[in-house]
C-alpha cells in the first residue's frame, strides 16, 4: 500500500476518536431539563406547568445566563420539540407537541383527494396524492382546519381526531351557486349531475363505457335510464319513449337535422371537438324550445389555450385529426376532422356496418339479371371552434361543422345485346355556422347574443336500369335562428330575460322522367318567442327552485303557445336528494318515415313542417318526481313520470306493419320509472340500471284507438362495470330488454281482397334483445412531447341475432313472406391515438 494511503487511514482514525470524545463531552455538558426550569423559575420569577413523569430524562444544554425568558424557552424549544404555552406572565405550561395524520377520501365517490390545506395557528400542510398528511399541532386544544375546494371545511380541536392510528377522514361536497356540478361521477367518471337538474358528460374526465372506445355522444346517452335505441343506431333515440323527431339535438346552440355517419351507427359529431354534453329530459330552461321528448346539447371547449396541441388517430372505420392552435393571448383556434377509411382500405368493422345499413333495400335486392359492383360509402365531417376574449368583459365564440355521407353502387345488365352501366346514389350532408357574442357588463349582469344557420340536405339517385327509368328525391331542411338574452345575478337569485327568433325552409322534391313527373313543396315557419325565468338558491344550498314561462307565436298561423317550465330540488341531510320537474312544450317540425321507398330504403326518414291540420304542431306536457340517495360510494336514484304528447301522426312512428301506410294524428301518453344503482369501489365503478314505461297510442281514426307505442320497451335493464386507473381503462357491460311491439297477419287468415289481414295492432313482441359489450383502452407515455393510446371493443360478444324490425309482403302465390332486420352482430374495433 503507498505511503500516502497509510496516512490517509490514520487522520481518519484519529478525526474519529476525537469526533467521539467530543460527543461524550458534549452529554457531559447537559443537564436535567427540571434542573434547568427551576434556575430559569428563580431568575425570572416564573412558574412552569407540566404533567407529572413528561420531562423524566430529558438533559439539555443550560442557556446562557444573560439571555431574557423568551430566547431561553426558544433555546429548550428547538432541543427538546416541546411546546412552551405562555399562559399569563407569571405561569408557562410545558406539554408534547400532538401528530395528527389520516387519509383524506370523497365521501361519495370514496376517491383520494390530493392538494387538501390543512392549517393549524403557523402550522401547514398539503395532502399527497393518495390523501395522506400528518402534521403536529402544539396541544390537543389546537384547532385543525382542513380545507379542499367543492367540500365542506372541517374545523375540528386535535382531541376529537384519531390519536392512536392515521384513520380515514371522509370529506362532503359543498355546492356553492356558482358551481353547476351537483354530483360528480353519477354512472362514470366523466357522467355528472348538474346543478341546473341536467344529467351531463364531461369527455375531458371521461373513462370509458362497455363496447366503445369513442367518445361518442349519441352512444354514450344510452347508457342512461331514460334512453335508448330500438334500432341500436343513433340517429334514432328514444327519450322516454318519444320518436327520434322529438328530440332536440343541439351542437353548440346549431339545431341539428343529421346526426349520424353510416346512417345512423356512428354519431357525426367529433369527439375530440366536443367537450361537453348535457342531457334535458324534463324541467327545460325556458331558452329552449322544440324536442318535446328531450334535449341533448353539445359544447365545444370554452378556454382559450395558450399552447398547441394535436391527436391523431386511426381506428378500424376511419382516421381523426384534431388540433388545438393558439393564435394569441386572447384566441385560439381547434379544427377537427375525420374520414372514413373505405377508399384505403375495407376492414372487417367496416363490412359488418355496411352490411347492416344495406339489409333489405336496394342495394341487396334486384333482378338476378342485374349485375352490381362497385359498391362504396364514404363518411366524413369537419368542425371549427375559434375563441375570442378581445377584453375581459367580451367573448366571442364561432362554430363551423360540416356532415357528410356518401352511398353509391353500379348496376349492369344487357339491355339488346348492349352491356348498360348505370349508378344509383344517395348523400346526406350538412352545413352549420354558429356565432355567440357575451358581454359581462359587471359582476351581476351579462347579454349573450346567438346566431345560427343550419342546412341539411338528403338526395338520393335510383336508377332503374330495366325501365331506363330515374328518380330523384331530396329533403332539404334550412333554418336560422337569433336568440337574445340577459341573465342578472345577486345574491341567491338568477333572472333571465330573452328573445327568440327562428325560421324553418323545408323542401321535398321527387322527381321521375319516365314518365315525367315534379313534385316539389316548400314549407316556410316563422315563429318569435319572448321568455323570463327566476331561479332562487338557498346560502346553504339545500334548496333551489327555478321557474319560467315561454310565450311563442307562430306566424303564418296567428298561434300564440304558453308554455309554463318549473323545476325543485331540495336536500334532506347530506345524503338524500329530491326533485320535482314539470314542463309544457311544443315543436313545429317531425318527421316521415317510409320503411320500403324512400332513397333507395337506406335512409328512411324526411323532415317535414307542420301545416296545422294533417300535420298538426306537436304538443307536449310532462311532469317528473325524483328521489336521490348517496353515500360511501353509493347512489340510488329513482324517478316517476308521465309525459302526454299530442300531434303526432302515424307517418312519424316508424310503423312497419299495420297502419304502415296509414295517414292519421293521435297522442301518446307515457308514464314509467327509472333506477339506477351505482357503487364506487376503489378504482371500479358497478352500476346496475332499470327502467319501466307503459306507453300507449290513442288514434281516433284507426281500427284500435288504443294500442301500445312502436316504442313501448316496457322493461330494460343494463349491468355494467369499469376500472379505471391513470394507465388502463376496461369495461364490460349487458343490455337486456324486452321486445318491441310488432303487429302480425292472422294465422291461418293471412289474407283477404288481395291484403294482408292483421290482427290486433301491436299485439306481439318480437324476441327479446340481449347483447354483452366489452371494451379496454391503454394510456402510456411515449417522451415529454408525445402520449399514446390503443384500445379494442368488442360489441355483441355473443354474437346473437337481435331483431329490431319485421315487415310482411303478400308474393305472387297468394301468401305472406316475412322479413325481419336485425341489430349489428359479433363487431370488433381497435383504435391507436397519438398526443402531441
């Protein structure tokens, strides 16, 4: 070993001998803290206060002599931790300092809660990431005050906590009036109750639901008690047993008359572009007008981003592109887009959406002659939403989306030893622009301004190559509306005044040159509205009412329409909720549904206006009463209503069998119950949903006056789970319902005068409807700048052949033949994004 590594080990040795004996030196020099007290009671004229046995062996270094009596207390302090409590001049307690420590948890959703204040006189501390904190407070009379932004404050003295073990505290929501989230995660993450007694989605905390790995709107609805689909497609919702018609479909304050791609299976609305969606099924605000069975509104993003952000991403029906650009410090700009994938490529995905939206039309059946090829649909859509915040008292808003669907197919025969190609097609498409101006003219008063224009346009070309015979058919709906508002806010109370404007242009053509036939009408409906409406929060928030009327007057008929709207809840405790919803409504558009002629069968329904006789303005009235209970993770919710709704017609019921060809105008009334159990458990949430309706037709006109709605799904039930962590989202789920009513021929009788006999109207079921979803969706890192995400779904796991519809046709044997459609069978997708 060299010469200079023995030195080096021996002044390490000797550096730690002499380190040692400074150390014992040093407990040399300390005394017995109670030895130190009576010198400092002596010179100062002090007492000291302590529990028997609580400063036994403790020694400390003596403070200087000269020091005063609050730097030698200071001195004992920072040796010792113990909490010196100047009582009066003459008396100074001693006591241990106490150490608080616990879980911090939701009292409801039973969730960490992160970033919590707890303080203490000077003492401070945050929660971590799984809720824990621990902090020492000087004596066991200190008050705790714990604090997290939506939950009640706790002020509680160090005595009344859990001394011994870092317990569990649980924390209740606090809804303050300008909060509108009432309850957080009502099925999902992501689902919410509003304050405004709307159900609403938050996609920016949304996990995932069973089968999907969208966030597709008009899919994600159906989760809900109060809605489904009797045909599994979107673009055909019913809301308490209402026709699709009678729903109001909003984007950004845009009505809408498209909603669907593939005609329906997938919504047209870019889930990347929506941010928020809100969910009406009773006690409208009085702004809104039309959708007499429910409203469904879709926001975009309202905050200005200060930084760039795109997703790419790819699934097994087509690609996305969404950006978000900020274009200064008070605007920024988000464009989206997507297109489906059949010029590139047809996946299996895409062949089972085909072959459903093409059964039984068309495209499928035709001359064994008559060769097709071809065949091709194509989808697409894109949206623009531009912020602009020009002072802190303005902000401008522009919307743009664009809707398309493209159907077409080749047809060949020969035709005098001549090979004759022709093509038939159909396309939907839609236009909207949108513009919201707000001013905050201060703290209690706002206008806001909006304007809209939404155009919707159905055409379809049906060649028939035998005849040499074209037809052409168009719907074309074009509406623009301005609305005016003032909304005044002080105190507990929120007042809003408002104007309403609307105009609807709806045309039909059909158009046949041999022989040569026209038909084209064209309908246009004005209507103006004035509208006020109160609503009163209690300051503990316990209680809230609002209450409106809407005055309409429709023009071209000299109509004036009231309609009263009322909504109230009340808390009882911090766990029970109840409510009571009541709205009058009205709507002056519907729609025609022709299940075997219209555009080539695949697109089976056309907007029409009211003309207030045959096609009478639909009328709605509908009163709900609801009961809400929450704790520990669990929610029981459950509503009572009935709903009447007056002017629908039979063209409008998606009548497939008796009154198929029907021409007449009845109501419906509807009443029913709804229940959803929900149970948070760590990271699953477990919900089981339940709903009942009685639904019944009356048509004065008809054979039966009254028989069960095409729509009366009187049970149907839904059992689902997710797990969601921050790396994987996994969800499964079973849809149950019963039948939809259906009319049959007569057995043995199945027809008379060349007819089909019926029997009772909508006396049989078609076969229950069962279908098992599941779906997972994998987050990861990739680097600082880029995030990923793949996922699959699979619909129907079972594979079961589900009916949504059967219709009859007598043949040439003097016989019925039976036809049924049915739901989407065995359906897999995977999707790949990529954040940047």
């Amino acid at each position: 070993m060299p010469p200079n590594k023995y030195l080096l080990l021996l002044l390490l040795f000797f550096f730690t001998i002499a380190f040692l004996q400074g150390q014992d030196n040093d407990q040399e020099n300390k005394l017995p803290i109670e030895n130190i007290l009576t010198k400092i009671e002596t010179a100062h004229n002090v007492i000291f206060n302590y529990k028997s046995g609580l400063l036994d062996d403790i020694v400390v270094f003596e403070p200087h002599k000269d020091l005063d009596l609050s730097a030698k207390i200071e001195s004992l302090h920072n040796q010792t931790n113990l909490i010196f409590t100047i009582v009066s001049k003459a008396i100074i307690t001693i006591s241990k300092p106490v150490k608080i420590c616990g879980y911090l948890k939701d009292e409801y959703l039973q969730e960490p809660l992160e970033g919590a204040t707890l303080t203490s006189n000077s003492k401070y501390t945050i929660s971590d990431k799984e809720g824990y904190f621990e902090l020492e407070l000087n004596s066991l009379d200190d008050i705790l005050s714990i604090r997290f932004i939506g939950f009640k404050t706790i002020e509680r003295q160090a005595r009344y906590f859990d001394l011994e073990q870092c317990g569990v505290i649980t924390m209740y929501e606090h809804h303050e009036m300008i909060s509108t989230v009432l309850l957080k995660a009502y099925l999902v993450q992501g689902i919410d109750k509003d304050s405004d007694w709307t159900t609403s989605i938050d996609y920016s905390e949304f996990t995932l639901l069973p089968g999907l790995i969208e966030s597709d709107v008009l899919q994600t609805v159906q989760a809900l008690p109060s809605i489904l689909s009797t045909d599994e497609t979107v673009s055909n919702l019913n809301i308490r047993g209402g026709s699709n018609d009678q729903n109001l479909i909003l984007w950004e304050n845009i009505k809408m008359y498209q909603t669907g791609h593939f005609f329906g299976l997938m919504s047209s609305f870019n889930p990347h572009m929506t941010q928020k969606a809100t969910i009406i099924n009773n006690g409208s605000d009085v702004s809104f007008t039309d959708g007499v069975s429910g409203t469904i509104h879709m926001k975009t993003d309202r905050k200005i981003n200060s930084d760039f952000e795109g997703i790419f991403g790819i699934n097994f029906l087509n690609a996305e592109l969404f950006t978000n650009i900020p274009i200064s410090e008070k605007s920024s700009l988000q464009v989206a887009s997507r297109k489906s994938l059949d010029e590139f490529v047809r996946t299996p995905t895409y062949k089972v959406y085909f072959d459903r939206i093409t059964q039984d039309n068309e495209i499928q059946n035709n001359n064994s002659e008559i060769a097709k090829s071809d065949q091709e649909f194509n989808f697409y859509d894109a949206s623009l939403r531009w912020l602009y915040n020009p002072s802190e008292k303005d902000f401008i808003r522009l919307n743009f989306i664009h809707n398309s669907n493209d159907l077409g197919f080749n047809e060949t025969t020969e035709l005098d030893d001549n090979m004759i190609t022709r093509q038939s097609k159909v396309s939907q498409s839609t236009l909207g622009f949108g513009l919201n101006y707000t001013r905050k003219w201060n703290k209690e008063f706002e206008t806001i301004i909006n304007t809209y224009n939404s155009d919707y346009k159905l055409q379809s070309l049906n060649v028939d190559i035998v005849s040499n015979q074209l037809f052409l058919q168009e719907n074309i709906v074009s509406e623009t509306g301005i609305k005016v508002q003032n909304i005044y806010t002080k105190n507990l109370w929120k007042l809003k005044l408002g104007y309403d404007f609307t105009e609807t242009k709806v045309t039909n053509l059909n158009d046949i040159d041999l022989p040569r036939f026209v038909r084209r009408d064209e309908e246009v409906l004005r209507e103006h509205a004035v509208y006020g409406q109160a609503k009163f929060s209690n300051a503990a928030n316990d209680f809230a009412i609002r209450a409106g009327v809407r005055g309409n007057y429709i023009t071209k008929f000299q109509k004036a329409i009231i309609e009263p709207r009322l909504s109230v809840r009340k808390a009882l405790g911090n766990h029970i909720e109840v409510e009571a919803l009541g709205e009058f409504k009205h709507q002056n558009v519907s729609q025609i549904v022709n299940f075997q002629n219209d555009f080539l069968g695949i697109e089976k329904r056309r907007w029409q206006l009211t003309e207030n006789d045959s096609i009478p303005i639909i009328k709605s009235k509908q009163a709900s009463f609801g009961i809400l209970y929450k704790n520990k993770g669990w929610l029981l919710d459950s509503k009572l209503y009935y709903k009447t709704v007056d002017g629908i017609t039979t063209q409008s019921q998606s009548f497939t069998t008796k009154y198929e060809f029907a021409r007449e105008q009845g109501s419906y009334d509807a009443y029913g119950f709804e229940f959803l159990c929900r149970k948070k458990l760590n990271d699953f949430n477990n919900w089981l949903s339940y709903s009942y309706i009685n639904n019944k037709y009356t048509f004065e006109d008809l054979e039966e006056i009254e028989f069960p709605s095409n729509f009366d799904i009187t049970h149907s039930f839904a059992l689902g789970s997710t797990y969601s962590t921050d790396s994987w989202n996994i969800s499964a789920g079973i849809n149950y319902r019963i039948g939809k009513p259906t009319s049959i021929p007569i057995k043995n009788n199945e027809i008379e005068d060349g007819d089909i006999n019926w029997d009772v109207a909508n006396g049989e079921r078609l076969k229950d409807y069962l279908r098992i979803d599941a779906s997972t969706l994998y987050k990861f890192k990739i680097s600082s700048t880029f995030r990923s995400e793949v996922g699959a779904s699979v619909w129907n796991i079972s594979d079961r052949k589900n009916a949504i519809n059967n219709y009859f046709r007598t043949n040439d044997s003097d016989s019925v033949d039976k036809f049924s459609r049915f739901s989407l069978g065995l359906t897999t997708n995977a999707v790949f994004r990529l954040y940047f």
